[in-house]
C-alpha cells in the first residue's frame, strides 16, 4: 500500500464535506464544479479525514481529474457528485498504477489535500542470507529476538506505556469522552502507536538485513485473549488493559510487507507452549518460568531471559538447529536491549536512548 498526496481542494470541495459530515442536505454547493489548488479555512463540525472507497470515486488519470460521490443521503440528483482536479509530484504517475483503492480527503490543519491510495507492484530484493530469527510478541517487551547465530534482542514497551498513561490521564480531564477534544487525543494516541509499530518493524527489517536473515518466524498470537476453554484470560489488570492497546496483527502486517522487499519471508506460527518449554533441552514444565522475566530449567539448569527463551522456541520449529554448548547466562540469559529514543525518532542501545 502507499498512499500519494497530490492535491489541496477548493472552498466548494469543503462546504461538500463539511455537509456530509453535519448531515445536512443544505448545501449551496454547485455540483459538477471543478475544484483547483487553493487554501480551505475549517471549522469545528469538520472532520480531519473523509474517505471514499472504489464505488465512491471515478479517477480520469487522462484529464488528471477525480469524481466523488456525495453519498446517496446527500445528492440532489442520482448524478449529483463533486469533481476535482489534482496535481501529481514529477515522481508520480497515476496512470500507471493498477489500482487506485481509496481517496482521502484529509485536513492538514491549513488546508485540505487529496490522498490516493494505491497498490503497486515494487521490486523484491533477493534474501539477503538463509538464517532463521524467532520473535516473540508479549506484554513486556512487545518483541524479543532470537537469532541462528546466537545472540538476542529485546524491545520493550516503555514508550507505549507511557503514552496510554499519559493520554488515558488526558481524556479523563474532558468534559465528555465523546468530545471533539476527547477525539483528537484519541487521534494523537493511535497515531503515536501507529508511528511507533513503522519505526519498530523497519528496524527490525534492517537489522534482518544486517545479520543475513533469510526468514523472520513470528508467534501467532490470533488467541492469545482466550485459554484452553473458549473463555477470555485474565492476564491481570495491567496485562488486560495493555493487550486490549495492542495491535499485534497490525504490527506483523507491517514487519510483513516491509521484509517482503528485501527479500525476507515471514511465517507466522503457533506459540503453544513456547514460554513452558525450554529451549536448549525442550524440558516442558510452567513452573520453569519463575518469573515474568526469567526461565529456569530444572533439567539442563538453563537460566534465561524468559522472552527470549520463548523466542528461539519459535525460531527452532521452522529451524531446528540449536546451538551447541553451554548458553546460560550467556546469548540466552543477557539479550541487548533497544529502547525508543524520542529524540531522534528511533531505536537505540539502552545505553544510547534518551527516552
């Protein structure tokens, strides 16, 4: 998916959205008006972004013009629709792409621009290695890692965290949740996540890259709101309110596609049993795992950092090959740590990140 900013519309563009999202049919807008660049001014009852899908759009790549539909609520006429003009980039070329699948009406905050969503076909690069890493998506650290080759990393969740505090603590000073100012924190808050999940899963792709990663394994965690009954599991009041924040398909959606260019496959499996088991002798026993953040083995008398641990079992059912040796209290037990530095807009070394 990509998304191409093209255009600002016209006051007419604006009074047109401003009554879809009022709900009134009383509007002076002329219809079948073309729409040029030029500066909106908004106001309080307008929505940021207004969307219109494939049946809601007629995109004329030859006259570089776009027809939306005013909804079947609003048009005066069958035919009744609004039509503007826009401009591409140099870099881009509309009449190319195969597949226009929405267009955005969004509000900067000055003036409203056109998005084009599009689906492009882009070139895959070749694998950049055939080694195996296993990730681990929990409620601590949001992913560990497990390379083939030995060593771990882990991402926790402290930004986040800070964030739903932070937010949450926000919008309970409101008047009403239902606000306008309620809404735009909301707003914030998810995107701030969403920027958060681009960040992580690029990072983790370059890392990939870097250490000759042919395959990322990703625990599938579709049930991991539900025990062995059906029934929803109580993780507690800060596990509960932190899974419900969570994206977890949203953020291997992303890792997906953003591997898929460099050549990196992705395959998701079961988590069943991963954080019981152990890694190095495949000892199964929940008692192992003493605490959140550290697995003991009764067996081999493994210690280590738990998520990792849980990590490299997932790694090793689409690639067994464990390494040879003593592990404890080495790859497995001091995984490096990165942390979201705010500054910057990007992860680092915990001892490098200033958040």
């Amino acid at each position: 998916m990509m998304t191409y900013i093209l255009s600002q519309v016209s006051e007419s563009f604006k009074n047109s959205l401003r009554r879809s999202t009022a709900g009134t049919a009383n509007d002076t807008t002329e219809t079948h008006e073309r729409t040029h660049r030029s500066t909106a001014n908004t106001t309080t009852n307008t929505r940021s972004t207004v969307t219109f899908k494939t049946a809601g759009f007629k995109l004329d790549t030859q006259y570089n013009r776009v027809r939306l539909s005013k909804g079947s609520n609003l048009k005066d006429y069958w035919s009744d629709f609004i039509l503007c003009e826009y401009q591409t980039r140099p870099d881009v070329d509309l009449s190319t792409v195969k597949s226009v699948q929405q267009v955005r009406a969004v509000w900067t905050g000055d003036e409203w621009e056109l998005h084009f969503v599009c689906k492009v076909e882009t070139e895959v690069a070749e694998a950049p290695g055939e080694n195996t890493v296993g990730v681990d998506l929990g409620i601590n650290n949001f992913t560990a890692l497990a390379y083939e080759d030995g060593h771990s990393e882990l991402y926790p969740l402290n930004c986040l965290k800070q964030d739903d505090y932070y937010f949450s603590k926000r919008i309970a000073q409101c008047d009403d949740s239902d606000s306008n100012q309620a809404a735009r924190l909301n707003q914030k808050k998810s995107a701030r996540r969403t920027h958060y999940f681009h960040t992580l899963s690029k990072h983790i792709v370059q890392r990939c890259v870097g250490e000759g990663v042919g395959t990322i394994v990703v625990g599938d965690l579709s049930d991991i709101r539900e025990g062995g009954n059906g029934e929803s599991k109580n993780w507690g009041k800060h596990g509960n309110l932190d899974l419900h924040s969570w994206a977890f398909d949203r953020f291997t959606s992303m890792l997906e596609y953003k591997a898929e260019k460099k050549g990196i496959t992705v395959e998701q499996v079961s988590e069943r049993n991963t954080s019981k088991s152990c890694s190095c002798c495949g000892r199964k026993r929940k008692a192992n795992r003493v605490e959140r953040g550290l697995y003991v083995c009764d067996e081999c008398e493994t210690v280590a950092n738990a998520d990792v641990n849980a990590a490299e079992n997932i790694r090793q059912k689409v690639s067994p090959s464990p390494r040879s040796g003593d592990r404890s209290n080495g790859w497995l037990a001091q995984p490096s740590t990165y942390l979201f530095d705010k500054e910057s807009g990007c992860f680092a070394p915990r001892e490098q990140a200033t958040s």
